[in-house]
C-alpha cells in the first residue's frame, strides 16, 4: 500500500472515516505517521473545547472567589481547591464511574414530551464525558490564575475607572476584565499547553475508545504494542505534540500582543514559558 | 483476619463491613497506600539529584555539556509526561536485556530484533523467567522509580537552574575576591543560598509528583488505582463478600486521601518558606525582621 493510499485509508480512522481494521502486521512508518496524526484531532477536539468552556467558568470562578460574601467565595473556594488538589487521572476515573451508575441511578425524565434519560449514556463516551471532566479542571487551575491576576491590578487603573465613574459591569467589562487578562496571559498559555498535554490520559483513565476510535497516544500505544519496538511510534507523538505547543504559543502571543497594545513598548510583557507537568 | 470473620455469609450490618474491610485483598490495598508513599520517598531525592546534574550541566562552560542539559531539560519539557511514562518503561527494559544480552551472549548470531519481536537469550532476560513474583515486582518498581526520576529530574533541573541564577551576582563576587576558586564558590556560596530561591518551584514540583503517582498504575505495578478497580469491581455470589459495583467508592476515597495529602504538603510548604526566609535579603526576609 502506497503512503498515498494509506493516508486516505486511515487520516480519518479516529473519527471512524475510513478503512475499519488497524494495520496488524508489516506496520509501515506512513501507517504509524497517518494514524497517530488522525488520532490527534481528538486531542485538538478535547483541548479547544475545555479551554474555550473553562475559559467562561474560570472568570466566573475567580470574581466569586474575590467577593466578600463567604455565600459565594467559599464555594468558589471548594471548587479550585478539589480539582486542583487531585490528581486528573484520578477525577476521570471518578467521573466515568459516577456517569456509568447514573442511568442506573435512574435519572430520566420527561419534558415538553422529549425523553431526556438516554441523554445520560452519551455521559459514559469520551467525547462528551472527557470533555467534561477537562473543562472543569481547566476551569479549576484558570479561575486561580485569573485569581492572582485579579489580586494584582495595579490601584491607580481601578481608582482612575471610579474618577470617570464606571461602576458594576461597565467597570469590570472596560477595565478590571481586560487588565485581568492582560496580567494573567503568560501563565494561561502555560495552562492551554498543560491541557492540550492533559489531553493524552483520557483514553488510559476509564473511557474506553469505541471502536478503536483514539487519541494519538492511543494509536502510539497500539502500535508500540503490536511491533514491541517503543522507539518509532512515542518519538513520533512526542515530535506532534511538539509542533501543537508550538502552534499553541504563536496562538496565544498573538492574543497577548494585541491584550498589551495599549502599552509602551517597553512594558509589554513576553510569554515566558515556563512548562509544568500533569495535574 | 479475625475469628469471627470465617464464615462471611452469616454476617450482617457493621460486622459485615468490618470483615469485609479487612480481609486479604484490602490489607493488600492499604499496604500499596506504602507503595505510593515509598515511591514519593525514593523518587523526589533521586529526582532532585537528577535536576541537580542537569541544573549543573546547563550552567557549565563546557559547550557540549551544556547543550546536553539544556536538551534534556527541554525536551522532557515539551511533551506529555504520560508519553515518557510509557516509553521508557519498554525503552529501559529492552535497554537493559540488549545490553546484558550483549555481555553474556556473546555466540548468539540471530538479530535481536526479528520482525515483531525482540528476542534475547534465556540468560539476559531480566529478571530471568526462574525468578520469583516478588523480583519481577521489585523490578518493574525501579523501572517506574527511575522513568519518573527522569522525567521530574528535567522539571528539578529547570527549577534549579533558575535558583542558582537568582542567587545575587554580588555574593558570588565577594567569595571571589576573598580567593575562593570557582568550586568553592559554587559549594559554600551559591548551593546554600540557592536553596530559598528553589522552594516555591520545589513545591509546586512536590504537589505535581504526588498528583503524578497514580500514573504507576499504567506501568504495571500494582498501586492504589489497580486495587480500588479490582477491589471495586462487582463480585457475584461465588466471592466471599459479594456486592455491586462500588469503584466509585473506592474512588472517592483515593480522591479525598489526595486531597488531604496535598493540602498537607501546602501546610508544610509554608512553614518551611516562612523558616528558610528568616534573615534572608528577600522581602520575605525583610517583613519577618520587621514583625519581630
């Protein structure tokens, strides 16, 4: 089979497209190139999606976790401290079996005529469940980064919004919420790359890949499995996930030039990379 | 375990569960709580001797040495732990047969790699197929104690070298000018006062490798996530003590022994921050020496 022909059989076999059985024997490098590369779209899938939901879910979080009323900081409060303080692996094991005991459980119900209990089993796919899981924690690790952004705008912005009397959402939309931003940037593209890395230990934590549909660590896997030779297929999910956080950084210091366009040049701050590891 | 507990059926309520509790398999469970602890105690020292090569590495002026730490530093860096996790734990395996294979085979002319398969001789299979369970295990715990070493040894690395860069330039110099060599300086100046600097990216480090450890699981040894699915899984009538599928349970209990550890580690983080700071020149430093 000519490369050609295994890139149409198999660039889009993570999403069920395409030829149905996994290269078995006489594995070629282009087999193992196409397929670990189709199985990265979930983990794009995954990441744009969580970051782009916890994004929301994370300002909200660090508001509440900066207001007075212990009614809504505390919960706040719970919430960071519960996802960041267990391990990821862990809390999707965690979700999956509360997911998989919840049509047990028994929750259906009808409204307007519309059954809603089947809506539970899709919980059970990684496609709705793992996003789910990694949406929360990302939200989690953001709103404490949108947290300490929060704490450190500098007085003088939020004493000259009071002197041209902005209050409540005028105030937060045109001076607390961009600035915020602008302060928490570098360390939130750290995070968009730890999530994106997150996103490998999904199909290894309880969620089974349907039909061998997988991530790119999924198909490395397989592949390290089926030729019991580690050293072509984890170089080449190491080399994609390399090129990502790359993508990954020229995405967001796109976004960080243009948060810090009002600044002299001298005061702009650079992304300084600093990676971490799993959660 | 104990008397009353041989015949399980005929149990009830509280007694049920206190049996249930501790029979065989859960003693196992609660003594691989040790095995993740024994983990955490081997890896973080060897880790943190491996950051210490690298960091040392990178600072050298010999250039193929430091390109060779900067390498390494960066690379574990870039790309997902999990990825390492499972590579290395073949990569190290094979390594090793392939090397004892070289050693004590020396006759042997088939290639190692044939088609699939990676085939040595008998005596460089490691630990050799006559070995008892227990060597395979403590085996297959170095492997997972030295890929995780490598792996947060790079993290150490980085941490450290951005510490032994902190230390002001001009303590460095004073040791200097009072004719301590480069080595001196380096041991009786900079490691010690590298150590306040190290602290807050050590920490965050300790809480990363304790949130990392139930990855063990996927290396094939049997830790706390092995035991609660085994253990948590339904059991029909044919075990001793038959009941539904509780894994979430056993779930919930590995997340709230996280929880607690890591809120632990915070607690002893900021003792220890708050100690080291005392009459160092930081801001730290200098609000405690006002308070007092």
């Amino acid at each position: 089979m000519s490369c050609w022909e295994t890139f149409s059989a198999y660039a889009f076999r993570s999403l069920g497209i395409g030829e149905r059985l996994l290269p078995k024997a006489d594995i070629t490098l282009c087999e193992q190139v196409v397929l670990i590369g189709s199985g990265l779209i979930w983990n794009i899938y995954f990441a744009a999606f969580a970051l782009l939901l916890g994004f929301f879910l994370a300002t909200a979080l660090a508001v509440a976790k900066d207001t007075p009323s212990p009614w809504v900081r505390k919960p706040a409060e719970w919430f960071i401290f519960l996802f960041r303080g267990s391990p990821l692996f862990i809390q999707f094991f965690l979700a999956y079996e509360a997911f998989v005991l919840l049509p047990k459980a028994g929750i259906e119900f009808t409204l307007f005529g519309i059954e809603f209990g089947a809506t539970t089993r899709w919980l059970t796919r990684a496609w709705l469940g793992a996003t789910i899981v990694l949406f929360l924690n990302t939200a989690a690790y953001t709103g404490e980064i949108f947290y300490g952004a929060l704490r450190s705008i500098p007085k003088g912005d939020l004493e000259a919004a009071d002197a041209y009397g902005l209050t409540g959402w005028h105030k937060f939309r045109r001076v607390v919420w961009p600035t915020m931003l602008r302060l928490a940037w570098p360390a939130y593209t750290n995070e968009a790359i730890f999530l994106f890395h997150a996103t490998t230990l999904v199909f290894f934590s309880g969620f089974p890949a349907w039909k061998q549909m997988g991530d790119a660590l999924y198909y490395a896997n397989y592949f390290a499995d089926a030729t019991f030779n580690p050293f072509i297929p984890y170089p080449i999910v190491a080399g994609f996930f390399v090129c990502m956080t790359l993508v990954i950084i020229s995405l967001f210091g796109a976004i960080n030039k243009r948060l810090n366009r009002h600044l002299p040049q001298a005061r702009r701050r650079k992304i300084a990379l600093r990676l971490n590891l799993i959660r | 375990m104990f008397a009353s507990c041989a015949d399980p059926s005929s149990l009830e309520g509280l007694a049920w569960l206190a049996c249930y509790l501790t029979n065989g398999k859960h003693l196992l469970f609660y003594g691989s709580f040790g095995t993740v602890l024994l983990l955490l105690a081997v890896t973080a020292p060897v880790s943190l001797a491996f950051g210490f090569a690298g960091a040392m590495a990178s600072r050298s002026r010999f250039l193929p040495l430091a390109w060779a730490g900067k390498i390494y530093t960066s690379v574990v860096r870039g790309v997902p732990d999990i990825v390492f996790f499972l590579f290395f734990v073949i990569a190290l395996d094979q390594g090793i047969e392939w090397l004892r294979h070289q050693a004590l085979c020396p006759g042997w002319t088939e290639p190692v790699r044939q088609g699939s398969d990676f085939i040595v001789c008998p005596e460089a299979k490691m630990p050799l197929s006559t070995a008892p369970q227990t060597v395979h295990e403590i085996y297959n715990f170095s492997l997972a104690v030295v890929t995780f070493a490598i792996v947060f040894g790079a993290f150490a690395a980085n941490v450290l070298y951005g510490a032994m860069n902190a230390v002001p330039r001009a303590q460095l110099e004073t040791a200097h000018a009072y004719g301590m060599n480069d080595r001196q300086t380096f041991w009786r100046i900079l490691v010690p006062q590298m150590w306040v600097y190290a602290l807050p990216g050590l920490g965050n480090l300790w809480m990363i490798l304790i949130k990392a450890t139930p990855l063990l699981f996927l290396l094939g040894v049997r830790d706390i996530v092995y035991w609660a699915r085994e253990l948590g899984g339904s059991k029909t009538a044919i075990y001793a003590y038959p009941h539904p599928d509780w894994r979430l349970y056993y779930f919930l209990f590995l997340l709230v022994f996280y929880l607690a550890f890591t809120r632990v580690s915070e607690i002893v983080f900021e003792r220890l921050s708050r100690k080291l700071s005392h009459g160092q020149a930081t801001a730290a430093g200098e609000a405690q020496r006002r308070q007092a």
